[in-house]
C-alpha cells in the first residue's frame, strides 16, 4: 500500500511544525521510505520520546499503510 | 486489553532482555526484526525472543502497551529501548553496550 512522501512530509509538519524534513524512497515503490527530521521541539527528549512525536504526526499510518519508514530524528542539523 | 497487558508485564519481569519480533531469533521473517537479532548477537547478549506472528493478542497489545506502532521492541530490565531504528543507531554510538553494562547484563563479547 504505497503512500506517496509528499503526503508523509505534509503529516509531519502539520504535527510539528518547525520540522525540516529529508525523505528519501529507498526502494522506489512509494513504500520503503527513510527520513530525517529535524526540530527544536526534540530539545531534550528522549529517542523514543522523538519517534513517537512522529509516530504521532503520522496519525497511525505507521505500521499500517506506511509499512517502512526508517527514522532519524535530531534536534538541530548534524 | 489488561490481561494482555498483564501477560506483558510478567514476560518484561521475567526476562532481561525481551525483543518482541516477528519470526524467532534463529529465523526472524522480517529484515528489521533480523537487524536487531543481528546487533543482540554481535555484542554477545543473550536474549528471549517474542514470536508475536504466532500471538494475535500480543502482536495489537503490545503496540499500545510501548505507544509504539512498530514490530521489534526491545526491553532491557523493564525499560522500552527503542525499535529497530534506535537499535542500530545505539549500537553504532556505542550507547546501547553501554546501556546494557549500566543494566548489568552480561556481553560474551565485550571487549
């Protein structure tokens, strides 16, 4: 069930909005996604605090529509 | 939904280090859940997997147990540590070994 990365992109920044997002589509079949996020709002929390404030944005599409999307969370630019 | 969450607690009590994963740790039948069987055993940890394909109940429970949607979960000593992307990035930092030391759980492996 392909998701197209604009529409995971849109989510996470609804959800967060100062988010910058990098997505990438790792196997080319909309379905197989990595991305990297970045927002202050991750100052001081923890890697699972982080991911789940994506996980939330996403409203539940992960881990049904959105099979894989392989997370980097950060709170400002490496 | 509290029994299933009564029978999650009692695993995370009994065992150390818990990975809830789809397949068993000598076959995982999915690549993330390969992945985080793959760093378990380069640092030498011994671990219980959690087959939840074969367990309906376990596979929904857990997921709103850890407020994660996604399949593996590792628990170290109670604590939820992350899913398969944490997993590799603590490894590569060097910060989930150091973890575990913190824990107090034996690495075969370590250095």
């Amino acid at each position: 069930m392909p998701m197209p990365a604009e529409e995971i992109v849109a989510l996470i920044k609804l959800g967060i909005p100062d988010a910058v997002v990098e997505i990438e589509d790792m196997a080319g079949d909309g379905d197989h996604y990595a991305a990297t996020v970045v927002s202050a709002a991750f100052a001081g929390k923890s890697k699972i605090q982080q991911h789940q404030m994506v996980y939330g944005a996403l409203g539940g599409r992960m881990g049904g529509v959105l099979h894989a999307l392989k997370l980097t969370t950060m709170a400002q630019k490496a | 939904m509290t029994e299933v969450f009564d029978r999650i607690r009692d695993e995370i009590g009994k065992n150390d280090v818990l990975l809830f994963m789809k397949g068993t740790p000598v076959f995982p039948q999915c690549g993330f859940s390969a992945a985080v069987v793959d760093v378990l055993s380069q640092l030498g940890v011994k671990f219980h997997g959690i087959n939840i394909l074969v367990d309906p109940d376990i596979r929904q429970g857990i997921k709103e147990f850890s407020q994660w949607p996604t399949i593996p979960q590792l628990y170290v000593k109670g604590e939820f540590v992350g899913g398969c992307d944490i997993i590799r990035e603590m490894f590569e930092t060097g910060e989930l070994e150091q973890l575990l030391k913190d824990k107090g759980v034996s690495l075969a492996n370590a250095a």
